[in-house]
C-alpha cells in the first residue's frame, strides 16, 4: 500500500492547499480558506506530518493584535484536532508593494531594515509554533534591468542580513536551521542566487555557514533546463540539504507548481531514489497547488496523489536496487583497481612517480563495454510496471 503516515515527513504549506487559481491572467476559480480550514483540508487527505506557513499567510499584515489571537486559537486548535505540526515557517519578503524592488537586496536602506524587522517577528511567530526550520526564498531580490541595482551590492546586503538573522536566532534560542531556496526568474527577470548551487557557494562566506543550508525546489532548476537531482546531489554531499520543496513543471515554462511527479515521472524517480539511497531524513514539503480547474474536493485529491507517488516511487526505489538484471549491470560499469585508486587517493611525490609511469592502452579502455541502453531501457520497463 502507498498509504502515507507522519513518519514519511510530508508536509503541505497554507500557501498550497489554500491556492485559490489566481494567475496572471484570471481571477481565483476556487473560495479562500481560512487557515484552519486548510489545516483540516491537509488532515482530509491523510498522513502528512505538517503545515508550512509564511507569516501572512497566518496573520494578514494590518491585522489587529485581537484578530491575530483569534487566528492564532483557531488555528491552534485546527492543527491539535489533525496531529498536525509546524516544521517549517518562512517570511513573506514578495507581495507586499514595499517589496517591489526587493527585501534584504533594496537599494533603500529604510526597506532593507524594514524586511529585516519583519524577518525576526515571522521568526518569533513560527518559534511560537514550534518550527525548527526556517526557509528563505527571495523571490524579489533582483532586477528587469542591471542599470537599476550593483550586483556586487545585492550579495553583500543579502550575506549581512543572513548574519544578522543568525545572530538574532542565537541571541532568542529558536534554534532554527535556515534553508536557503534558489530561483532563477519569476516574479523578477532575473532573481539573485539563480541555483542552488549559488548558495552553496554563498553559504560558506557567511558568519554561522553550520546554522545555514538550502532549500532546493524540483521546479525552480527545471524552470530554467537543469538537471534538478544533481543540485539536490551537490547539496547532500556538502551536508547542506536541510528541506526540499516537491512540485513538477514542464521544463523552460512559466512557473507551474503541478502536483509532484505529475509531469516529469524519470526525474522525479532519480530524486526519490536519490533522496531513499542517502537516507534523507529531513521534511518534504510539496510546494505545489492543484490545477486551477480544480474545485476543493479535487484539491484533496492533489495533496494525497502528491503523497501516494512519492511512495510508488520509493517502491520503485526498492525494486530497482533489488532488480538482479539491473544490478548486474550497475556493478559492471563501475569498475574498480585497488592499485591505482591508491595512487591516486592521496597525492604523495612517490604516488606521483608511479602514476606518470603507468602505461595506460587507451583503446582497450575505450572498448570497455557500457551497456546503457540496456540499464535505462529496464529502468523504463521498471517504472512503467512491466517488469
Ligand atoms: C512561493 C514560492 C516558493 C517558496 C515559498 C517560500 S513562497 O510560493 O514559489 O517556491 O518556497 O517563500
Ligand atoms: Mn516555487
Ligand atoms: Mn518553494
Ligand atoms: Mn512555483
């Protein structure tokens, strides 16, 4: 059975199951939910461990403190009646006009603070509840024109506010991890830290590089024709995946968010195995919506169908290493020799010496059989259920 439970770690944001259809062109198809009704729309589909929320989407931004207490009860409740928690919470740095021309990047100083002040409050707000990772996703840093900001400006901007925030968690105890999240365009032209790989990168000049990692999302590297897994690979090998956000997109489109693996069924196979093989323990969060043809019973359908492929393809996962077809084939194309891998393990002048004295027969190791049609053809048969 593919049935999810909160040991699986999936996790829906207000922000997704409460997508109401609006899009650039068209007027929401769907009625808004309050955050308790989404809370018992996430505990309708059934095993997800949590709820994500940016701080508006919680508490809208002029609301008054007797209109946040009483959201804050109701939604309190809603999430006790479900056995639902808070893992991760995140600041609204996008919608807002003020934010038009960016957050911690803003060429005005007033805005920058401004956004750093809203930082330590949403903060406080998922502290409150108990979330224990805090994501970041800049959607406004950056520019339409290179004429408007100094790109050199905007990283060192954004690198003192992560500080400043670091600093901020230590002094309050909140024991947050911040998750940096990658995007390479949408809703700017051009957004700073394009890849995931970009933060990695950054990460390591910061203050606390420990207290930080990233966020990588499934559409955000296919939205500009990248190969999603090996971001995700290069950020567990640096010990740096702290959260993954899990959608699907046609790749090089506008910015979809279908339901995960509804589009893309290989990727989405390799990122699952990837995620299984290296025993990710971390939150998956589907950060994705339903189609906006869909009405709210539909939308439940979206958040259990997101959960139910993941576990078809951790089945898959299972199958695939146990194939004995495919795993003769996976031990034959990685071939090993004890005696040169030492030589090159470790450079020492006499590893050297004898590495420039071996002879290599190039053509014979270019005939070295690699039989790769025959390894993704059975990984297709395996994903289609025909083997
Ligand atoms: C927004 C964006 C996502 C981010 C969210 C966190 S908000 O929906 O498209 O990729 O993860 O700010
Ligand atoms: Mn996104
Ligand atoms: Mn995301
Ligand atoms: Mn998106």
């Amino acid at each position: 059975t593919f049935t999810p439970t909160p040991a699986d770690k999936f996790t829906f944001g207000l922000w997704t199951l409460g997508n109401t259809g609006r899009d650039p062109f068209g007027e929401p198809t769907r009625s808004p939910l309050t955050p308790a009704q989404i809370v018992d729309a996430i505990g309708q589909a059934g095993g997800a461990f949590g709820v994500n929320f940016h701080d508006n989407d919680l508490i809208p931004l002029d609301a008054s403190d007797q209109a946040s207490a009483q959201i804050k009860s109701d939604f309190r409740k809603a999430l006790r009646r479900n056995k639902l928690k808070i893992p991760m919470a995140t600041t609204n740095l996008f919608s807002d006009p003020v934010f038009k021309d960016g957050a911690f990047t803003s060429n005005d100083a007033d805005i920058r603070a401004y956004a750093i002040q809203k930082t330590m409050r949403a903060m406080q707000l998922g502290a409150e509840f108990g979330a224990k990772i805090y994501v970041m996703w800049g959607g406004r840093e950056g520019t339409e024109s290179d004429a408007t900001k100094d790109p050199i400006l905007a990283v060192k901007r954004y690198r003192k506010a992560i500080n400043f925030l670091c600093k901020y968690n230590l002094d309050q105890n909140f024991g947050f991890k911040f998750a940096l999240e990658a995007k390479a365009n949408e809703p700017r032209g051009h957004i700073y830290f394009a890849v995931t790989g970009s933060y990695l990168g950054f990460i390591e000049t910061l203050d606390h590089p420990k207290m930080v990692g990233v966020n990588p999302e499934f559409a955000h590297e296919n939205m500009v024709g990248l190969n999603f897994v090996h971001h995700v690979a290069q950020a567990i090998e640096h010990k740096k995946l702290f959260h993954i956000d899990l959608n699907d997109q046609v790749m090089c489109r506008y910015d979809q968010d279908f339901r995960f693996a509804s589009n893309s069924y290989k990727q989405a196979f390799f990122l699952v195995k990837l995620l299984t093989d290296t025993q990710y323990r971390g939150f998956k969060h589907f950060d994705s919506h339903a189609y906006r043809q869909s009405d709210h019973q539909d939308v439940i359908e979206f958040a259990k169908g997101s959960m139910r492929s993941y576990k078809i393809l951790e089945y898959k996962t299972d199958q695939f290493n146990k194939d004995k077809q495919i795993q003769k084939l996976v031990k034959l194309i990685n071939r090993d020799n004890r005696k040169l891998t030492s030589l090159t393990n470790k450079f020492t002048k006499k590893n050297a010496a004898q590495l420039l004295a071996t002879n290599f027969n190039r053509h014979k190791l270019a005939e070295r059989r690699l039989p790769y049609e025959e390894l993704d053809q059975l990984t297709f048969d395996l994903l289609m259920g025909v083997r």
